[in-house]
C-alpha cells in the first residue's frame, strides 16, 4: 500500500511542480514506489508484525479490487479519472 502511495503522491507531485509529465520521470516514479515497498517489506517481515495484520490487510486487498473493477466501468467524477484523451478529442471538432 505504500509503494502505490509512493508512486501516486510523487506523480502528482512533480506533474504539479513540473506542469508536465516525462516518461523517465514516470519510471523513477514507480523506482521509487517499489523501493519503498521493498524497505516496508523488509521492515516488517523483520519485526514479525506482518502476521498482526493478515485479516486486515487482506480485506483492505479485497476492497482494492472491487474499487478497482467499478471505478474501471463507472469512474468517480473527480479530476485523477478524468479522459484526457477524449477530452482532447472531442475539443478538436
């Protein structure tokens, strides 16, 4: 959950610095998502707390995906689902 935490908040942080999004960017964005993902893996495999968390993380798992199949067929009118490309398209004619 941190490592798409990471990679959401530090897109829209230097797309909003930037005014602008770079496809190099773009990848050491998700660099930097997995590379914290990976040291909070690390972290809490080490402590043993991870098995604290089991049933909760798994429903939280579950609620990601039921989000991520209705958000894919009925997007929430807010600005990070919006269709650029269509958008653009449709301003064309």
């Amino acid at each position: 959950l941190l490592g798409m935490l990471g990679i959401v908040v530090s897109f829209y942080t230097y797309t909003g610095i930037i005014g602008d999004n770079f496809v190099v960017a773009d990848i050491l964005t998700y660099v930097f998502g997995a590379v914290v993902m990976a040291i909070t893996t690390i972290k809490v495999t080490q402590s043993g707390k991870g098995e604290n968390y089991k049933n909760l993380l798994t429903v939280v798992l579950i609620v990601m995906g039921v989000l991520f199949a209705v958000w894919t067929y009925n997007p929430p009118s807010i600005g990070i689902f919006e269709d650029y490309a269509s958008v653009f398209f449709l301003d064309m004619f």
